[in-house]
C-alpha cells in the first residue's frame, strides 16, 4: 500500500541566546500546528530554544551551488568593503 | 552507531562518472570540504550514504525496542525518567539521520518500507534479547559506549546533514553511555545476586558488542572506497580495539571479568589483545536468524499499521482546513 507523502517543513529556532532563529533540521508533519509539535518534540528536548519557525520545505528558494562562482566570487576582489582597507594615522587613535 | 552497511558492496560504479566532475569533486574531498545535497556527486557515494544513513536511522528506531521492554519495569522513579528520556533520545535520533537520508533524494515513505519490507538491514545488536533489568544496563554502557566510539569520526564524514545530525547525536548521546555504566556500578556495589545478574549481562553483551563494528578490515571491501571519500574515517579493526582499550579497564573497576580467556594487556603496545570473534554468529543474525529478529519487524510493522490511521486522519483535518480557508478567502475577496 502507497501511503500518501506527508509534506516537510524545515525547523528554525532561536536559542536563548537571542540571536537569530537557525536552520536545526527537518520534519515531516500533516500542518503547520503539528509540525510545531513535532519540532518541539524532536529538536528542544534539552532547552535548546524560545521560539520555533517552521516553513514548508517546497517554500524555499535556494541559489544553484553552480552559480557559487558568479554570485560570490566578485566580493573576493572589493577589498575596499573592510575597514582594514583605509589607513587611519596611529595618533588618531581607535576609530 | 550502527554504519555495519559500510561492508556491503554497491560501490562499483565509479567509472562511469564524467572524470572531470569526478576529478573536482575529489579534490573538494580532499581539500576537507563537505559535500552539501544540491552538490554534484558520483551515483556511487549517493548510494552508499542513503544505505549507510537510513541504516543507522533504523538502528535508532529498532533499537528503542530492546530498552522500551524495561521501561514500565525500571526499578526506581528515578531510573524510569532516564531510561524514557535515552529511549526518546534514539527516536529523535532516528529521525535527524532520516531526514539527512532524505536530502539524498529518497522518501521518507521508502526507507520506512524498505525496514518493514526486510530489504533494509540495521544493526546486529538489536536482535539479542533483554532478559534482565542488568541488560539495560549493558546496553548503555557497551552498546552505547561502541556506539559512541564509532560515531565520533562520523561527525567529520564528508557529507554535510550526515555530519550536522551526527554531531548533534553525539552531544545527546554520552548521558546514555553514563547512565549505563552507573546501573552497572548500582549492580556490583549490591547483593552478591544483583553482583551475578550484571556479570550474566556482561557475558551476554560482550562478543554481540564487539561485532558491532562490523566485519574484519582483511574481509571488508568496501572499506577502501569510503574512507577516499571520508564517508568513513577509520576502519572496523581500529574502532573495535580502541573501545577494547577504553572498556577493558572500566569493566575491572566493576569488579567483573569479560568472557574471553585469550584477553590480555599487551604491555609492548598498550593495548588489550582479544580472541577471536564468532563471525559465523554475526552473519547468521545479520542474516536475519538471531534471536530476535521476527520480533523486532514484526513489532515495528504493528506499529506502523496501528498508526496509520493517525496519520491519515491527520492529513485529512489539514485538506480539510486548508479548503476552508481557501473558500474563505474567495469569499472575501
């Protein structure tokens, strides 16, 4: 018996450390209020979070690994983004 | 633990790959980079990884087995919460390393049938009985310690969610070796009976351990392949001597002796040398002829009928909530 796909959604959480929610992991549930469930029971079993998104997998757009080259080589060659490009004289001090 | 799947023959495909893309993605290999889903890869290492990762998945999930037969038995309140809280950490498990599987391009739906099925092994040691409370644990401290041993490189395997679930596992996991090795400890530190029911235990569990590492490195042929692309980082005979090396000592601070006559510390290199293993047992039970193994498919084959309702009527709320929303909106619009 074929049984019907139930959809993924991939997990983000904030950590207590008030940073920013991060990618943990993946599950599969039937909507978005078991999925939370779910996350909850498969990735905070030992206080690893405050908050939970959960977004359909099939939601996310990713860039193609082929196209690494051209969408981020070019920053490799702007030197001139990073402080450390500019000369500040010592006797100025910290800036 | 569980990467008994490593063995087994599949990896014969290699030449067939376009070199060039072949060639790039060794060298990424060799540069120490990890290999994330939408990279190219040859067909052969996407094939080991699925076989190798959702076999370790259903080692996770089989292997709650064995343990959830103790759970409403656990002596104390105390060793009840913890023998829950390891068995839901297995079914977590199983679950982070089904989801790298998937990432490899297979269902969800497929690996779970390819278990109840019989097409998919996992790991020998789940076929052996859990006669005793002293089993328990036993399990925690060997089956666990060797399985601890031999995750610890896999958290630098090539393939990236393969790495990250292992990494995450390893961090849950050593609280299982612990709480193992205390029951023991509880054991020998009581009534000469509780003393003799953790030696049985250790008698039982030693050799079925051991195996876990799969077979000799002269008798693996696959090896070789995996560990060029750093699936696997080092072979079943070092693994195998190195929990030897870590166990031995732990098990005379019990108080216990191991079933091997031949054991014995090899003052030249430091290590303890151990007789020799039954390999034709591990194949009869990989085989599917240990002790329990109609029990286990046929436990997680109940399991998945009896859910199946659940997961049908789950699916059917969310149509039928999302139809109404959609009529709602139309609605309003």
């Amino acid at each position: 018996m074929a049984e019907r796909p139930m959809p993924l959604w991939e997990v983000f959480i904030r950590a207590r450390t008030g940073l920013a929610h991060r990618h943990v992991g993946s599950v599969h549930a039937a909507d978005a209020e078991m999925a939370l469930q779910a996350a909850r029971d498969t990735y905070t079993r030992r206080g690893e979070g405050l908050s939970i998104w959960v977004v359909p997998s099939a939601a996310i757009a990713a860039s193609d690994p082929a196209d690494k080259d051209m969408l981020f080589e070019p920053t490799a060659s702007k030197p001139y983004r990073h402080p450390t490009f500019y000369t500040v004289p010592e006797e100025v001090g910290h800036m | 633990m569980y990467t008994q799947a490593l063995n087994q023959a599949d990896a014969g495909s290699v030449g067939r790959e376009d070199p060039a893309k072949l060639e790039r993605f060794e060298a990424r290999i060799d540069a120490e980079e990890r290999i994330e889903p939408n990279d190219w890869m040859p067909e052969a290492y996407r094939r080991t990884l699925v076989r190798q990762i959702s076999q370790h998945a259903h080692s996770e999930i089989v292997g709650m087995l064995p343990e959830g037969n103790w759970i409403t038995r656990a002596p104390s309140l105390r060793r009840k919460a913890a023998l829950l809280a390891k068995v839901q950490d297995e079914g977590g498990h199983g679950l982070y390393l089904y989801a790298a599987a998937e990432t490899l391009g297979v269902t969800r739906e497929e690996l779970v049938e390819q278990l109840l099925a019989g097409r998919a092994k996992y790991s020998s040691i789940f076929n052996y009985p859990t006669l005793t409370w002293a089993d328990i644990g036993a399990i925690g401290w060997l089956v666990d310690g060797a399985a601890i041993m031999n995750q610890i490189p896999l958290c630098r395997t090539s393939y990236g969610p393969y790495a990250r679930a292992m990494i995450r596992i390893c961090k849950e996991e050593s609280f299982h070796q612990r709480q193992g090795y205390e029951i023991m400890l509880t054991l020998c530190r009581g009534t000469r009976e509780q003393k003799a029911m953790a030696q049985d235990a250790l008698n039982r569990w030693w050799w079925p351990a051991l195996m876990m590492f799969g077979p000799p490195d002269a008798e693996s042929a696959h090896t070789a392949q995996s560990m060029r692309w750093k699936i696997k980082r080092f072979t079943n005979d070092a693994l195998r001597q190195q929990f030897v090396d870590a166990t031995v000592p732990q098990g005379h601070h019990l108080g216990l002796t191991f079933p091997d006559p031949e054991l014995r510390y090899d003052e030249a290199t430091g290590h303890w040398r151990f007789g020799a293993i039954d390999w034709e047992e591990f194949r009869r039970v990989l085989a599917g002829n240990g002790p329990c193994n109609r029990e286990r498919i046929e436990a997680r084959r109940r399991a998945h009928a009896e859910g199946a309702w659940v997961r049908e009527a789950a699916l059917a709320h969310a149509a039928k909530r999302q139809r109404r929303a959609d009529a709602q909106k139309i609605a309003a619009e």
